[in-house]
C-alpha cells in the first residue's frame, strides 16, 4: 500500500510540504446534495443509511464526483458507539437523535461495556473498507468518531438538550460515574477508530462537538483527558504509513495549547478564533484544519471567494501545515454550487501563494 | 442622592476596596421562584409582566427579599428596544420571543429610526423609577439592553435561530444593509439607556448573548464596534455619582482583550474561561463580572460552596474588581434554596480571604 495519488491532505497533517492548501468539509456528504436526499430517500431513513455500507459508500462518494475534494470522510453518525453499547439510537423527525434507554441508574452506568467494534459496528466497519475500495487510489479517506463527553452528553440527556442540565449535574455531584461513563467510552472509542484504520481508514478525527459548553476546569478534566487517552491508544502506522489524528473541540478557542498538546497531529477549529492567531499560539506544534464559517457559503460566489482568501491570507506564508474546512459542518440549505467555488478558490489562491514565496 | 447603604457592587466596578465580593446573579428575577410564577400568572403573560411597571417591581424585588444580593436588575426583556422601532414584539408559549414583523426588506432597514424611549418604552422608565423607589437606600439598580448584533439577530431572523444564517447572510451579503440596521439599533439603545440611568439606574449591562457566534473579524464590525459607540455616549455621570457600564459577551473569552478596551468598566465572563487567567489578561483595566457555570446549581450545597470558592481563589487576592454572578442567566429549575448557599458562601468566603490578606 502506498500513498493516495493525491496526498495533500496527509502531507499537509504531517507538515510536510503541499501542492495547495487541501480542502474537505464537515459533513460534506450530506443534505445539501440532492443526491444525497435521493439515496437517503431510498434507504427509508438516516439510520439505515448508515447502517448499509453500500449506500453509505454511496454517499460518502457523492461529494468528490462534485468536488475537488482533497479527503473523503466515512459517512456515519457520531453515536454509533454508545448505540453499539445498548442504548438503542433512534431518529425522530425534526428532533435529532435519541436514545431509548439513557443513562439514569447508577446500576447501568456500572454495567457499561467496551462493544467489540467487528461485532456490533461491523456495518461501519464494512462501509470504510467499502469507500476505501471505491476511491482506489484517488484520495485519503478519514474516519471518525464523537469525543467521550459529546457521547455522554446524548447518553445522559437522552437525546439534545439546550443546557445539558442532566450531565452538568451529574459531573458536579456524581463525578465518579461520570467519569466512569467516560473511561468506558474512552475506551470503546479507541477501540472503534483503531478498528477503522485495521478496515482502511488513513487518518482519523475525534468530534467533541459539546466540550466548549464546559468550564475550563472541567474541559481537561471531563473531555480533553479522554480524548488524550484515545490519541495515545490509536494505532500509530498501518503498512509502513503513519495514521494522523485530528482533534476538534466546537467552541474551544481559548484552550487550544492545552488541546495541541495532547499527542494529535492536527487542531480543527471553529470560525471564532483567527486562524493568524490560532497558528501563532500552536502552529508549530501541531497542523490546523479550519476555519470558515458555513454561513459564509450563502453569500454571493464573490464573496465567499474573498472570505476564503482572508482565511489563506490569515494563516499565512509557509507550505503546508494547513487543511482548509468549514468551522462547522455544512448547512443542509448551502447552495451546491457555492461549494464548488469554494474548493476552486482554495486549490487556485493557495497555489499562487506558494509561487509568490 | 448619595450611594446605597450596600454599595460593594459600585464599589467592585470603580475598583475601590470592598467589604467582600458583591454577588448577583443574572435573571435573577425568574421562574425558578414561585413567588415569580406567581406575579407572572397574575399578569397574564410574560410580555404584560415586563409592560406592568408595578409587576416588574414586584418581580424585579423578590429575590432581594429571599437572598442577600448586592444589586438589582430592572425587570424588562432584551427586545423592548427592536418592539418600540415597530417590529411587534409578541412570545408564543415553548418557541420563545418573535417579531410580527422582521425584517427582511431593504424599504424597511432603511426606514428604520430611533425610537423616544420616553414615548413607546415609558413603561420601562417607569418600572426603572418605581424599582429604585422601591429599594430605597438598600441596593443599587442594574438598567440594562440587548446589544446592537443580539437584537440584530432577532429583528432579521424573526426570532431564535439555530444557525443565524439570515443574520449571516446579511453580514457576507448585504454588509451594507446589516451596518444600517446597527447603526440605528446602537442611537435607539444608547437613548434607551441613558434613560434609565435618568430614571434611576445606577449601573448599566449590555447584553450581547450572541456575539460569540460570530467570526473573530465580524466579532469586531458587527458587535464590538457598535457596543463601543453606546459605551461612549452612555451619561457618565448623574447626581455627582458616576455610572459605571457593564459589556457581556457570551462566547467572548478569546476578544477578551479587545473587549475590555471599548472604554466599559466591566466585563461579563461566561464560565468558559478560567478567572484568574482573564484576571491576567485584562484584570488590571476593567472589573470583571462573572463566572459560575450556571448548572453548578443542580448540584448538593456542599459542591455548590466548594465551586463558588474554587471562582474566588482563581481571581485571588485583592479587595475589589470582580463581581460575583453566573456565566449566564439562572435556569427556571434551578432549586431555590441552593441560591441562599451560594450567595452566603461568596460573602463569607471572601470576607475571610480579605482578612488573610
């Protein structure tokens, strides 16, 4: 096994020098598309999509037959793993997720196991080794998971929550269990992205969507612990190849030293922090995937044009340590042709930067 | 008119030497009360509540009654300002605030114009002078507004919104159009209040709940600047007492230093950012109000005190310049009872730190 042919994406992770700066997009495979919607529409419903590994290969691949795209990304959903572990995941319409049976008694919490990922995920599993197949040789592909606190944000409220009142009082008055939660969670996590790269994942990515909704004390303590535990247990090289790994906290700006310095190869970060800045906080240490805000893309194509060369411009002089993203996923109501002029700016612009150097 | 007979709180804003950290909580005045449940019931609806100048009182003073708070807050809502401007302010139950008539054509951005707060917001300058008559010689009185981009975000999206993508559009698209609804919202909220401070507020708190959600760079073109522009025509001065000014934005830890530079007195921190580590950063130039993560609430009294202590030794030693309060408004089902703990423990414990020193 060798390289993709276009390995940007992996070359930029591991601060070696680019053509361009890459570019992919938080959930890039998605409703946006009207491709998207039609096989989502066949598949009956978003959970059976995901649990098809050729429909989910399907439309992981949509996106690059748009796009330029520099990575694809394992089409999935964030609470697999807890799903896995028996909370029993369901979808009701307009709501977002919910689980059957939250964590409510002590009893269950200690119950709590590790899932064998080749058991009970091995619809994941299949769906990675799948897109990895059908990309052949064109692009990385990533895989991912939600961080242990975001999965015990929906494993203790049930579902979403505006307040995260139940877990929030669970950490301040029962922090045993919480962090019981956590260390299976942990865990398990690990066990599911290592699992990913043995199927053909080529770097990995921990979304800790809730961790910038705690208290500085109690992001180190209750996310950023356990995703440093996570990074220290991934599989470092798959067939002569290291795998990176990159961590995004939605929301955590003002701890990105202390997320640099867990071990990850790259930082993804939201649109609040500049990216100038963020580089000269902890670019040297690790690579930075970001950081335009997705409403961005409802402007005219001009506009998003000269926002995603403020972004370029923001970060920099240099050849590499830069993946170009979206702060945040992307918006179901983005205008697809709006993508495409973002993906061509970025390739066209950073290009010309590296002439100029 | 002199100083309250309790004026740590004026006296923690000029950064004069205090008896011990004044503390009150935002949305003090709320449904976590039954005796508010009550008076709301009684009036109706929350919007004839906020319109009753003798009701707002009532509500404004019953947590003064249960705790040993060092400030009051005029009971009012955030969206008096874009209601007088004509937008038609109404609540439908669970969906929070809308407007009848948000704005979504150029005709109306550009025919929209300050309103005489002493005309269509009379009743808020009433509820001001009849709270103040009310605490007598006790506590001072907190006069506050939404600020310019919050309200922005509501006038334009008609309501709340998961993602602001009209607001965001707006700001990529028509920075133009977006610049002239602030302009005019900034005049209307400065006029706003500097009324109150006529009618009888003795400090004043702009609210700026969604500023966070907005990139570095519009952070400082949309939000900041206008907020500057009300912190510089505010009255400075009233019956020989000066009137300090409070700036709150949610999600603002890392504009902390461009923040305290806007010429306020204070600035509100949520619980995202360590105190004493925004003491470093701009502790020595403004006061800083915060920042108790709001769900420490739903915890046991013990754990309440230990983490009410935990804020007071991370700001650290010295007799004035914080202001004790939660990193956001109390939840409805916060026990009452755990507010008494909370507030008892930040008057001991930081009178037995001022001792020490």
């Amino acid at each position: 096994m060798s390289r993709p042919r276009n390995d940007n994406f992996l070359r930029a992770l591991f601060r070696e020098p680019t053509d361009f700066t890459p570019v992919w997009l938080m959930r890039q495979a998605g409703r946006y598309l009207p491709e998207y919607c039609e096989t989502r529409k066949r598949a009956g419903s978003f959970l059976k999509l995901c649990k098809s590994p050729a429909m989910a290969c399907e439309v992981a691949l949509q996106p690059l037959a748009r796009y330029d795209l520099d990575a694809a990304i394992l089409f999935s959903d964030i609470l697999t793993v807890p799903d896995a572990m028996g909370l029993g995941l369901y979808f009701t319409e307009g709501e977002g997720p919910k689980f059957e049976r939250p964590l409510r008694e002590e009893w269950a919490i200690r119950d709590l196991s590790v899932p064998d990922p080749y058991d009970h995920l091995r619809y994941v599993m299949d769906g990675v080794s799948e897109i990895r197949r059908a990309l052949g040789n064109s692009v990385p592909l990533i895989g991912f998971s939600g961080s242990p606190y975001t999965l015990a944000c929906y494993m203790v409220e049930g579902g979403s929550s505006s307040d995260y009142r139940r877990v929030k009082t669970m950490i301040y008055d029962r922090p045993d269990l919480m962090h019981r939660i956590l260390s299976v969670t942990a865990d398990a996590v690990c066990a599911y992205l290592n699992a990913q790269i043995e199927s053909g994942a080529q770097a990995v990515m921990i979304f800790d969507s809730w961790g910038g909704g705690l208290s500085a004390a109690a992001y180190q303590e209750f996310s950023l612990q356990y995703m440093q535990r996570i990074v220290s247990g991934l599989i470092k090289k798959k067939d002569g190849e290291r795998i990176p790994s990159i961590v995004f906290t939605k929301g955590g700006g003002l701890w990105l030293e202390s997320i640099a310095g867990i071990g990850c190869d790259a930082v993804g970060l939201d649109w609040t922090i500049d990216l100038g800045e963020a580089r000269r906080r902890v670019g040297h240490q690790v690579t930075l995937q970001g950081n335009l805000d997705p409403n961005v893309l409802f402007a005219a194509p001009e506009i998003i044009a000269v926002e995603a060369k403020k972004i370029l411009d923001s970060y920099g002089p240099g050849d590499s340590g830069h993946v170009f993203n979206l702060g945040h996923g992307i918006s179901q109501f983005t205008p697809p042709e709006h993508v495409a002029v973002l993906v061509e700016t970025v390739h066209d612009y950073s290009k010309n930067l590296r002439i100029k150097i």
